[in-house]
C-alpha cells in the first residue's frame, strides 16, 4: 500500500528521520547521501527514501524539494541471505 504525507507533518509531528526505526544509507553521490528509513505511522510500518547534503558545504535538507512524500507500507520478514565469507583452513 502507498500513501502520501506531508512533508512539513512528517518532519514537525513525526520528526523524521530522527524518530524512525530503520535509518541506511542506499547510495553515495559526489554532493549527497541517500537514505532509506523505515517508521512506524497508525498501527503500520512505512518507508520512503531522502537524501542529504555529503558535506556541511551541501545545504540539502530531507524532502527539500517535495511538498507530498511517497510512503510505502512494509512488513518484518525473516529473510535467509547467501554470502561471500572466507574458506577456513585446514
């Protein structure tokens, strides 16, 4: 289910991203830092995605250019994940 939320109500009532769960970095550009969070909002889980300015030079705020921020419901699910880990010797 998708959603849209003010962004003004996200930051001043919610106060995100300070107050989600889930706060990771997605990806790293030369002048931003983009995130994904995950927060709780009337009994369901949501996430949604903002960037930042990478350095204190980048005035970049979260949402800064959108006034409706599109919010995703999620679940916690166990999922198994196959990795790349060092062979033991014998």
């Amino acid at each position: 289910m998708k959603i849209k939320l003010d962004k003004d109500y996200m930051i001043n009532q919610l106060e995100l991203p300070e107050s989600s769960i889930l706060e990771e970095i997605t990806g790293i550009s030369r002048w931003s830092v983009n995130y994904r969070i995950v927060f709780p909002y009337q009994g369901r889980f949501y996430e949604t995605f903002y960037s930042r300015g990478a350095t204190e030079i980048q005035d970049e705020s979260p949402w800064e250019y959108d006034d409706q921020v599109e919010c995703y419901e999620v679940e916690l699910k166990e999922v198994k994940v196959k990795k790349w880990a060092r062979k033991e010797s014998k």
